[in-house]
C-alpha cells in the first residue's frame, strides 16, 4: 500500500481558512498592507491578494490565529506555501534547473541511494 502523501487539499486545517475570524482577519491584513511584501523587497509595486502567515503554524491554532501575517501577491504566496510544505523553493533558473539547493534534484546522491 503506498504511503499517504498530504497536500494543501488534505491539511486537517483547511477548514480553519473559512472561519468567519480568519476572513476577518486576512482582509483586515490586506486592508493595512495592501501590496505585496515580497515583490516590494525586488522593487516592484504588485496588489496583495493573500494574507499569508510569516511562520507556518503547521496546525497549531494559537499560531494560526495570533501568527504574524504578511500581505502577498497569489504568486508569491503560492511560491512561499510551497518552500514552507516542502521544505524548499520550487523557483527554476532560466535553463530550467531548480534554483535552490534544498530541492531534491540538487541533492548529491549518497551511498544508500544508489
């Protein structure tokens, strides 16, 4: 039997993101900071569309709900949730090799994996 893999659909709190206090809050962060904090730190001016939390409250709800929250763009977001999930950053060069070292496709094979 494979092992089971979670993803974003799967998390046991998705749920929390359609609570009334959590819609409250994310719109009030986009309300405060409205444009993307990550395109600003490269010098662009991009429209924030996500309240994203700065450090992933993996399922903890004190974090969830306290957690300090960053305005982002959706891509920017989706590329943050995706570094936070899986442990690095799924960004490619221009010849199309993943860019940070984390990504399995740059590890160095060891004596186990051969």
């Amino acid at each position: 039997m494979p092992a089971f893999k979670a993803d974003a659909e799967t998390l046991p709190w998705r749920e929390w993101y359609g609570l009334l206090r959590w819609k409250k809050r994310s719109r009030h962060q986009l309300r405060v900071e409205p444009l993307c904090d990550a395109c600003l730190k490269r010098g662009r001016v991009v429209p924030a569309q996500v309240a994203h939390h700065v450090e992933p409250h993996r399922g903890n709800w004190n974090s969830f709900r306290l957690g300090k929250l960053q305005s982002l763009c959706k891509t920017c977001h989706d590329r943050k949730w995706a570094d936070d999930f899986h442990g690095y950053s799924p960004q490619v060069g221009d010849d199309g090799l993943p860019l940070d070292p984390r990504h399995p496709f740059n590890r160095v094979p060891t004596q186990g994996d051969r």
